[in-house]
C-alpha cells in the first residue's frame, strides 16, 4: 500500500489526504452529534426524574402536614363525660371541612363506642357502622397508640361503598388522657382515595398519575392522569405511619427528547454550540454535584452527631446475622468498640456462654421469620466486657432499601438495669408499707378484743363461780342434790359456749395475722367474706352497726390473693363503720357487704363487690385526695388503707371507685377477675 502510493501523483495524494481529513472530521462531528443528542436524553430524563421525586418529596410533607392537621383538630374536641352532645356537633364541623375522614368514632377504654359522626359528603354502608367494635386492626392501633401515648395508624382494609364501588381504608387512633390514664379513644376513619383526591390533587401537573401501594408494590388507591407522552417517569418514597407503613407512588408521563428534523440545520447550530453548552453543562453538573456532596456530607455528619449523643444502643444487622454498624452507646453498653463487634456472627461476644446457643437458635428463628411486629421488643440478657451480666430490652425492624427490598435488620437496644432495680425498690417499699397497714389493723383488732372478750370472759368466770357454789353440799348433806347437780351440768355447758365464743375470735384474728401466702388461687366469694365477717362483726356489735350480707348466687370463684384481699374488705368496712358514728335520724347504722357479677366479656369474667354505709358521707374536696397516700382525716390514721386497696386491687387488673350514695352515705366498689371456667369432659 505505501509503494502504491508513493507512484500516485502528488496532487492526487494531497486530496486523498484533504478527503481523509475531512472524513476524519465528519465522523468525528458525527460522533459528537450523536453523543450530545444522547447526552441530552439522559440529562433531560434525569431533570425529570429528579423533579418527580422532589414533588414525591413535596406530595409527602403536604400528607404529613394534613394528617397533623387533622391530630391537631381531634385533640381539640370536647373529651369530658358529658360533652358527648358538643362532641357530635363539633365532629360534625371537622368531617365537614376535612372530606378525606370518613367517621369519627368517640370510644371508651374498652373500645366500646360511645358516640360517633359520619361525613355529610359521602354514603356510608349499615354494615361499616358496627365495625369498630370488633375490628381487629382498630384494636391493635389502639393498644399501640395506648402504649406510645400518641396517635397509631391501623393497616389498610378494603370497604364497599354505596355508588362507588368501594375505597380501601385505614384508621387512625388518638388516645385521651387525663391525669396521665388514659380514658378512652378518638377513631377517625380515612378514605385512601379521598386522600389522593382532596390532598395530593390540587398539587399535581395534568401528566402525573398518584397512587398508594403496599411495600410488596400492591396499589390500594390510585389517582390517574392523561398520559402526555411516551416516557413514564416514578418516584416510590417511603410514606412511613405510626403502625402503618405505606409507599406512595408517583407517575409521570413525559414526551420523547426532541431532536431538530433537519439534519443539516442540526449539525450547524450544534456545531455552534457544541462547546458552549458542553461547557455549561459540565459547570452546571458540577456544581450541582458539590453542591450535592456538601449537602450529602451536612446530613452524614448531622446523623452522627444525632446518633452519638442517644443513649440507646443501635445495631444493623445483615440478612445473615452479621454484625454490619453499631454505635457509640452500644459499644459503652457491652464494653467493647466498633472493630470488635462488626462483621461477627453469631455466637457473638457480648452473649452470655451459657445462653449462646439458645441466642443462636433465638436469632436464626427471627432472621427466617423475615419479619417483626412494629414496637414488640423482646428481652434478653448481655454480658460486658468484664463479665458482668444487665437485662436489656431489644426491639427490631426491618432495613428497607429504596428498591423495597429488605436487606438486613435495625435494632435498638436499652438497658433496663436501673428500672429492674427501681421496680425491685418500690416493690420492698410497697411491702414495709403493707406491712405497716397491717400492724395498724392488728392494733385495733387488739382493741377490739380487749372490749369483746370482757363478756365471754366475765360469763364464764360467773358461771364457774356459781357451779363450784352448787357443788358445795347443804348443811347435814353428803352430797349436793340432784336439782344443784343439773344446774351445775347447764352451768358447765354455758362455759363451754362462751369459752368456744371466745376461742372462734381468738382464731380468726390469729389467722388473719399469720397468713402470709401471696400466690393468687381460686376462692369463693363467700370464703373471703366468711373470713373477715367474724372481726367485722366485733366492731360492729361494739359500735351497734347492722350487717347485712347480699352475695348473689351461682357466682364464679374469684382468683386472687387471697391475705390481700381480705385486708382490702377489713379496710373498707372499717371504714364504713368509722363514717356512721352519727347515724341518720330514725334509722339504725347499717353497713352492706355485697357480690355481684361484673361485667365482662368472652375472655375475662369480673366479680364486683361492694361496701356501703349509711354515714355522713364524704365531702368533694376530700374525694378528690381520698386514694392518695398519708391523706387521712382522722387524727389517728396513718393514710395508708385506702392508697394500698386500690394498690392490691389495680395488681389483681381490677378497678377501685367511690361514689356518693343516693341521701346519704358512701359507696366503696371494687371489682376481681373470676377464675377461668373448669372444661367439661
């Protein structure tokens, strides 16, 4: 080839060349061509990728910001007792601005309803009237809200609805408190469309399409659009409620990149511009991409300063049980730094040895599982460094990447050591306080039998005296007659009765006092009555207060402690004795010890009993502190009875109230949990 050319003339080798250059530089245009007209493909999808997910972003906080809205608005509604009337109408007036909420429901702590509102704006089904009752996912928002003392979302269910053919739907759950209890539940009922429609709508271009999906990309409700071009366009951000994880997904239809018709104009005003966009472009990326990384670096160092300063350990962990980050309050925790702990395996070291291999079996069961419960945590037992063993409580979610998948788990870890020794303190300073109360009860019961047994006593001391005088024969007898000898028999006998009367208190109050079993059984509630009646009836002689005992029949028996339970009626009843020492005006003091059952439901049977006087009953302000430790109004008390009943009666899961009886006098009612019903074979 280079021969052949050499023999070319010499004008023809310089156009050979001029044609190679120039071909050269035609391909070279080409190719820039086509690499800018590609260039700009990329570019103009990734603008338009980026402003989707910012408008995902945007379409986020504005459903964050309307549901905490609406929270604001809930808690705003009237919560007393007798405002049920003023709620309605107040409900009324939200479901009226507010068309994405459906119902709201007012529900007690038992999540029995107690009133409800439904939207002027959309039909409801009968069948959707009665469903909060028995709603599972209600229940667990409930408990949920209950145990994090804030607003909890349910999982999604799908309802029918007149003319609409239905709507997936999802309720919220609002727990109202009140001195730190919570008294009951405001439900508000939200349409997922409705949603989409009353919120996300008005924010939306005419060529996007919203929608609300499951993680595993199931859509429950969808928002459509017009489709205006041949590209879609999708932003999936997380939309992370209390209890209720939802994705929300947004589509966006975009028309193909342009490029010019006219080849030739194409190349001309490319090549005249070629340099001058590349050049921007590249400026404008760049700095867009600082400006990135700076932003990017901000938020890493913001999430470790935050992640620092937590006093709660936090620990990521692969799918495969590999330690993957650990923070600084873990590592203070279990006594040993980052590098130690991270790419191990289970058995880890900060695992007791003799619970490594049930911690193993414990772990391998969780990472199969897949899955957790959100906010149930588990207890366990690690060992520091130095050996020393401290409980903490482990709770665990799911590590979800921007694809939805899971790819390992977070754990946060407290050490609950400090609690388990409070608890430990309250419980000893609960007992020394018992312990007291009952030192308190022995005195008076001490009193008590000093005035009662002076009868007994004094009768058979009469008695004896005039046996031994029978026994004495007649002046000139051998021996007493036989009418002296069956006095003297009746006599004997009379001993023995009041010497048996005086042995039955005797037993009772030692009985009492020397009981000292805490495990809780089953026991009729005649037993615990017939128990306390015998020391009950002593101070009511004394004081000449009439018992009465109602107990209905057919009654469960009640599981209990049985020495506290007793203690509790002694408390009562003495109370109830101590309040009638002006009795009304033609009418004797009489005191009522009665059982009823209580109400429950399939799972849990109740017994109620109740202690009632006929007194000068108590006034308000005195109510109001009537449970509160050391608050007495009798010079001699110590405050301690009532305070410690509704102690031993909150323990049993039971309740303790106090009411004004209708004229006159105090009602004292409390109630147990029944035993579980024996099966029948």
């Amino acid at each position: 080839m280079a021969l052949r050319l050499a023999h070319l003339p010499r004008r023809w080798l310089g156009a050979w060349r001029r044609w190679s250059l120039w071909g050269l530089l035609g391909a070279l245009v080409a190719g820039v061509l086509v690499t800018l007209v590609w260039l700009a493909g990329r570019y103009e999808a990734s603008q338009v990728q980026d402003k989707l997910e910012r408008d995902a972003a945007d379409v986020v906080v504005d459903l964050r910001n309307a549901l905490g809205r609406n929270l604001q608005e809930m808690r705003g509604l009237p919560t007393g007792a007798g405002e049920l009337l003023a709620w309605e109408g107040r409900a009324g007036e939200l479901l009226s601005r507010r068309r994405e909420i459906l119902r709201l429901q007012r529900l007690d702590v038992h999540l029995k309803p107690l009133a409800q509102v439904t939207t002027p704006w959309q039909a409801m089904p009968q069948e959707m009237q009665d469903r909060s009752q028995a709603h599972s996912e209600i229940a667990l928002a409930c408990s949920n809200a209950q145990r994090i003392m804030g607003a909890s979302y349910s999982s999604t269910y799908f309802q029918p609805l007149p003319g609409s053919g239905g709507s997936e739907m999802m309720e919220v759950c609002l727990p109202v408190s009140e001195a730190g209890r919570v008294r009951g539940f405001l439900v508000a009922t939200y349409s997922l469309q409705k949603l989409l429609t009353e919120i996300v709508a008005p924010l939306l271009a005419h060529t996007q399409e919203v929608s609300f999906t499951e993680t595993d990309g199931t859509r429950l409700a969808l928002l459509a659009a017009q489709r205006r071009g041949s590209r879609m366009f999708t932003a999936q951000p997380l939309f992370d409620l209390p209890g209720n994880p939802l994705v929300l997904r947004l589509d966006g239809w975009h028309a193909a990149p342009s490029v010019f018709p006219n080849v030739l104009t194409a190349l001309v005003t490319a090549m005249s511009i070629a340099l001058v966009s590349v050049v921007v472009v590249l400026v404008r990326d760049t700095r867009r991409r600082l400006r990135a990384e700076r932003d990017l670096a901000e938020a890493l160092s913001f999430a470790k300063a935050m992640e620092d300063s937590l006093v709660t350990g936090l620990r990521a962990r692969d799918l495969h049980g590999r330690v993957t980050y650990v923070n600084r309050a873990f590592c203070a925790m279990v006594g040993y730094g980052a590098s130690e702990i991270v790419g191990l395996v289970a058995p880890l070291p900060y695992w007791p040895p003799e619970l490594a291999q049930h911690y193993t079996e414990r772990q391998a069961r969780r990472m199969a599982a897949r899955a957790s419960p959100p906010g149930e945590g588990y207890e366990s037992v690690f060992m520091r460094k130095d050996g020393t063993r401290f409980p903490v409580v482990v709770y665990e979610a799911p590590l979800i990447n921007a694809q939805g998948l899971q790819t390992g788990w977070m754990g946060s870890i407290l050490d609950v050591s400090e609690q388990r020794r409070a608890e430990e303190l309250s419980r000893t300073t609960h007992e020394r306080l018992q312990a007291t109360a009952r030192l308190a009860t022995v005195g008076e019961m001490a009193s008590l039998l000093s005035h009662e047994l002076n009868q007994p006593l004094a009768a058979i001391a009469s008695y004896a005296s005039g046996s031994l005088n029978l026994l004495q024969p007649a002046p000139g007898a051998d021996a007493p007659a036989p009418q002296d000898l069956a006095d003297v028999r009746g006599a004997v006998q009379r001993i023995a009765h009041q010497a048996e009367r005086a042995g039955r208190v005797i037993k009772s109050v030692h009985d009492f006092v020397r009981r000292r079993a805490h495990a809780r059984e089953a026991v009729p509630a005649q037993d615990l009555l017939d128990a306390v009646l015998p020391i009950v009836r002593l101070q009511a002689r004394k004081l000449g207060v009439q018992v009465e005992l109602d107990v209905a029949p057919g009654l469960p028996e009640a599981l209990c402690d049985r020495t506290m339970v007793e203690q509790v009626l002694l408390n009562l009843t003495r109370n109830a004795m101590q309040a009638m020492d002006e009795p009304p005006p033609h009418a004797p003091p009489v005191l009522e010890l009665r059982v009823r059952r209580g109400a429950g439901d399939a799972t849990q049977r109740w017994l109620e009993f109740s202690v009632a006087d006929n007194g000068c009953g108590i006034a308000e302000d005195v109510a109001a502190r009537l449970f509160m430790p050391f608050f007495t109004t009798r010079a001699e008390g110590m405050g301690l009875g009532l305070s410690l009943c509704r102690t031993v009666v909150e323990q049993h899961g039971g309740h303790l109230a106090c009411n004004a009886r209708a004229g006159r006098g105090t009602l004292f009612v409390f109630t147990l949990p029944a035993a579980p019903a024996q099966p029948t074979v």
